[in-house]
C-alpha cells in the first residue's frame, strides 16, 4: 500500500495568519491601561528590545539576504549534525601531573585537552603527551613565552611517532598583543615569531594565530566593544604579519578565537552569529573572498567575569548557561572552566562537573541533534543583525583612530570598556541586575570554601593603562569577607506602625545587609513609640533601621525619629523605604539615611562597616 503523502502547506489552513500589529493589539489588551513600552527593555550595548518579534521583522536584515539564516559549522556525516569539541583546561607546572590528568579527562568525556603553559619555560613535550593520540583529540596550547621552539617540539613529537599532522587539530594560542594589554609589556621580535609559526601551521588543521578576546570580557566589556575590539585587533595581527612576507589569506585562513561566554543568555548566542559574520567581511575585505562564515574556528570559554566565591555551587548553573549560548551560537570547542577555579585548584570533582555539562548538553538535552537551532529565530536575528552594525562602526571608529595599537596606546580601549564596566557594576550595586548569591538571595549561614580573599594583583609600573581581569562579584565578597572576622551586634530592625506591610520591609531589609555579611534582628511591631524607643536603646546594636508602611510612616516616622535622637545621638538610625516628601524634615531631625531599591548596596554598606570599625574598605576598589 503506498505510503500517504502528506502537503505540510495544508496542515494550518484553518487558522488565519496573525501579523504584528494582531499580537500588540492583543498585548495592549492584555496590560490593561500600561503602554507597551512598559514591556520594553535595553540591554548593556544600549539596545531597547521588545517582548516580542515576528517574520515582519526579518525583511530588513541586510546580513541574511546575503549570508541566509544558517551559517554554523557543519560537520562530517560521520557525525551527528551539530559537533563541539568538549575542551578540558590544564594549568601545567609539572608534565606528569598535567599528562595524568589529560588523560583522566579524555577517559572520562573530554574530546580536547588545553594546556596552559604560560608558567612554564621549558616544556618537556614527551612528557606532557606521553600516550595521548591526537588522531583522536583536539591537543590545544596557551604559551607566553618561547612559543615559536615549543610548537617546533610538538610537531616534531607528531612526526617521531608517526602521526599524520593532517589529523592533528587544535589552536595554538600565543597572543602578544592581548599579553601586552594586561601587562604593558611586548614579547620581543613577536611579529617575526608569529610569522615563522603561521608557516608551520599553514598547511595543517591546528590554527597558529589565536585572538584572546576573553580580555575584554573579562574586564567588563559589553558585548559590543568585545566583537570590535577583537576584530581591530585580528586586523592589527594581519598587518603586522603581512609586513613579514606571509600571505594574506594564509593568515586569515589560520585565524582562530578564543571568545569568553557570559550569562547574557541571548546575547551571548547572538554575539557568537555576528563574528562570523563580521570577520567574513574582514576577510573578504583583505580580498579573501572565498572565506565563508563558517570557516572561522571558535573556542567558547565560560566567563570568569561572572563567577562568584560565594555560594559557588551558583557557578555551575551559570557554566551550563554559559556553554548553551556558545552551543547554539555555534562554537566549534568549548573550555567550561571548573566552577572553583577562581579560589583554588580545581578538584577531580569539579573537573568532572564541568566536563560532563557538554556531556549532558548532547547526550541528555541533544543539543547536538540540529546543525543551527538559532537559525530563523525572530529575535536572535535582530539581536545579531544590531551586534553586527554596533560593532561594525566602533571597529571602524578604532581603526579610524589609528587601529588597535594606537588606540590602546591612547588609551581610547580602556576608557570606553571601563564605563561599560561601572555601569554593570552600578545595575549589580543597586540591585538592578541580579548575581544570585551575592546581591540577591544571599545564605548568611554560609561558610566559605576558599581560604582567604585573593590579593589584587597590583599593576605593573608600564606607560600605559592595561586591562584589568576582574569579577563583577567582587566588591560585594570584600564585604561580605571584611564581615567574616569583624563580627559585631546585629543590626536592629525596628517595626512600628500597623500595617502588614511591616513585613515586607524587614524581609527587604534582611536581604539588603545579607549582601555585606550583616547579621539582623527584628523587633516589634510597636506602636507604642515611647516603648519602640526605649527598646531601641537598650538593644547593644549601632544601627537601628525603621520598618514600616508609607502610611504608617507618615503617622510614625517623625515622631519616633525625634523621641529617639532626644534619648541617642550615637547611634545610626535608618529607614527602610523612600518618603520624598518627608525626606529633608526627617534627615534635619536626626535621621542618617534610607536603604530602599534605588540604594546603592556597596556604599550603603561601605559605610556602615567604616562607621562600626571595620577594616576600611573603598567601594570602587576591583
């Protein structure tokens, strides 16, 4: 009996079409008197987005018209339709060490192995690879220093063992110009080192220029100066190499990046699309006009940006967050750094949780069942189609003010990525933006794993401004630190009036001293003033705050305000929530401030841990 044949073009029929201006009809209806630019939000680049989008809204994108929907690596039909590579970072001291756990690792799920030699000088490259077969792993270096005699010790390490390096895939990442944003230092004769390694490694699937971009996210770029500043700098890389006799397209072709991943879900994914897209039109610029989007390796590392001391088991949710948007961005590997690597060498466990994310991504959820599930997607285009025109015109800005170098030598990088960094860390001090554990939600019972508090690393004395590598959590753990060995009397939390409302207000206060490691404790509710008073002062706290409802404030705060400075003159009174109308004649009659959700949690609390003789801490300090 043949098989049925069935038209997909009938199976919707019955339903009419619904156009854009059928859904915000029906999202108007729904707010109920609101407008719907309530429901619209901007992002860290300054992009207003909407709650929703439709098909209308891909006839603009100039870039599919060109490119089309889909551009992610495709794979080999041995494969399944959408393959990564599952990295596994190694810091190497010592080759056994780094050589047993590399092998653990590819035992246990990993199909590609990172070594970190920026520690070491002289490699002992039999050592370090001794039974790992890269026919069958990806084998991937970070150097620093001797780079140009190292890569010339691993190919001949492939050759004396008779692998064919045509099989041996992998990046080597040595970076002079990212090192010199960090430290201010140039590796000497690094534009001819480069040169001689892009000649190894031109006529191999192992990429011999890698572009560390995590700098910039790891500094506290948006996503916008990332794309830019890692294009401005692939460019100043072309240039300079250029100068030394190698092909363009050689060059261009043994391009790969190693591109930080943060928690910005969407985003993140678009970010990934818009470099392809945007180093194709670097590359067809350079007239290599047969370089396709999918051409370009890229490696995904989870971001240490986000990453927390505090409540740290957090930071294996924002791994898997992180390693989903590099998936379906479309990353060629990924490095999901263990969840404690920013307080401690990880353990075999936390390797082990990190290695197997990727592993439950594709075994689990199937993530690499469909080549580019971002494909079509209404709102993952436009986010793409307006990371590739920001992008595109601050690289044009930089290149327009001399490239990369120059810039950074001007100074104009640092300047533009730290306001992006005091804006994210301003949304994460006043509770704008969430970090789960820290700001938010935070368990003051908690004991901490690491030992101590890591020392900033003091800046080196160079001519130039360098990019420090922070973590947007850390002004918050200083506090939270300062507390563990400066335990005092808990702050009091003091409710009057009538009102539920009470309650909420301790609940938001309790939440808001969590955040720099203060203990509370609650009294009341009292509308006896003269008793709230009394109690006040005999509690050992020095520092009282009001809790109440605006309607009980107006009928209580003042009085209680006056009574209580007749009685106390030392001790700090607060009030939780935001009286504009009776702010000025309560600060003249002896209160000291509001917390509320405009406060900002770091000053607020820097403050008080000063006011009570803590160990001084600066609220802008990284």
């Amino acid at each position: 009996m043949p098989k049925e044949i069935i038209n997909h073009n009938n199976l919707f029929k019955e339903f009419s079409g619904v156009t854009k201006e059928d859904w915000e009809k029906k999202v108007l209806e729904d707010l109920k008197g609101k407008t719907f630019e309530s429901l619209l939000w901007t992002t860290d680049e300054g992009f207003v987005v909407r709650p929703n989008y439709t098909n209308e809204d891909l006839k603009d994108l100039s870039y599919l018209t060109k490119q089309g929907p889909g551009f992610v690596n495709t794979t080999d039909k041995n494969y399944p339709p959408r393959k990564w590579i599952n990295n596994e970072f190694i810091e190497v001291s010592n080759e056994k060490t780094a050589n047993t756990l590399a092998l653990d690792a590819l035992n246990m799920g990993a199909d590609g192995i990172v070594f970190d030699l920026s520690k070491i000088e002289e490699i002992k490259i039999d050592s370090l690879l001794n039974d790992i077969h890269p026919h069958y792993c990806e084998v991937s270096f970070i150097i620093k220093s001797n780079a140009l005699e190292t890569l010339k010790k691993f190919f001949h390490w492939i050759d004396t063992n008779n692998f064919d390096p045509g099989l041996c895939n992998g990046f080597y990442h040595f970076d002079p110009i990212a090192s010199w944003c960090l430290s201010g230092v140039f590796v000497n004769h690094w534009e001819h080192e480069l040169s001689s390694i892009l000649r190894l490694t031109e006529q191999k699937p192992f990429y011999g220029l890698t572009i560390n971009s995590q700098i910039f996210h790891n500094s506290g770029a948006n996503i916008v100066q990332e794309l830019a500043f890692s294009l401005s700098m692939a460019v100043a890389y072309i240039e300079k190499i250029q100068e030394g006799g190698n092909d363009v397209e050689t060059v261009i072709k043994n391009i790969a990046f190693s591109i930080g991943t943060g928690d910005n879900y969407f985003m993140e994914i678009a970010k990934l699309r818009a470099l392809r897209i945007l180093f194709q039109q670097i590359a067809n610029a350079y007239g290599v006009n047969n370089y396709k989007p999918n051409d370009l390796k890229i490696n995904s590392v989870s971001s240490i940006w986000t990453k927390t001391l505090f409540d740290p088991y957090v930071n294996m949710l924002r791994n898997t967050t992180e390693a989903m948007s590099a998936i379906i961005g479309g990353c060629d590997s990924m490095t999901i750094l263990p969840h404690d690597i920013i307080f401690r060498d990880p353990s075999s466990f936390s390797r082990r949780i990190s290695r197997n994310i990727s592993n439950v991504l594709k075994e689990e959820a199937y993530f690499d069942k469909v080549v580019d599930p971002g494909a079509g997607s209404y709102y993952i285009e436009n986010l793409t189609d307006l990371l590739i025109k920001e992008s595109w015109q601050l690289f044009q800005e930089i290149e327009a003010n001399g490239g990369f170098i120059k810039s950074f030598e001007k100074g104009v990088i640092q300047s533009k990525i730290e306001s992006a960094r005091k804006e994210k860390s301003e949304n994460i001090a006043t509770r704008k933006d969430t970090l789960v554990g820290i700001n938010q939600y935070v368990d003051g019972n908690e004991k901490p794993e690491f030992p101590a508090l890591k020392p900033d690393k003091e800046s080196k004395d160079t001519t130039i401004s360098v990019l420090p590598q922070l973590r947007l959590a850390s002004d918050f753990e200083k506090l939270r630190v300062n507390a563990l060995g400066n335990k005092k009397s808990p702050i009091l939390l003091m409710s009057i009036g009538k009102s539920f409302m009470q309650k909420a207000r301790v609940s938001f206060s309790n939440s808001f001293f969590a955040c720099g490691g203060f203990e509370t404790t609650a009294l009341g509710p009292f509308s006896d003033l003269e008793k709230a008073v009394l109690e006040s002062k005999k509690h050992p706290s020095q520092i009282i705050v009001i809790c109440g409802s605006d309607d009980d404030y107006k009928e209580y705060a003042l009085p209680f305000v006056k009574t209580f400075r007749v009685k106390d003159r030392d001790k700090t009174l607060l009030l939780a929530g935001n009286l504009p109308e009776l702010r000025d004649v309560l600060m003249e009659d002896g209160l000291d401030g509001f917390i509320n959700l405009q406060s900002n949690v770091i000053e607020v609390l820097t403050r008080l841990q000063q006011k009570l003789g803590m160990v001084e801490l600066k609220a802008s300090e990284a």
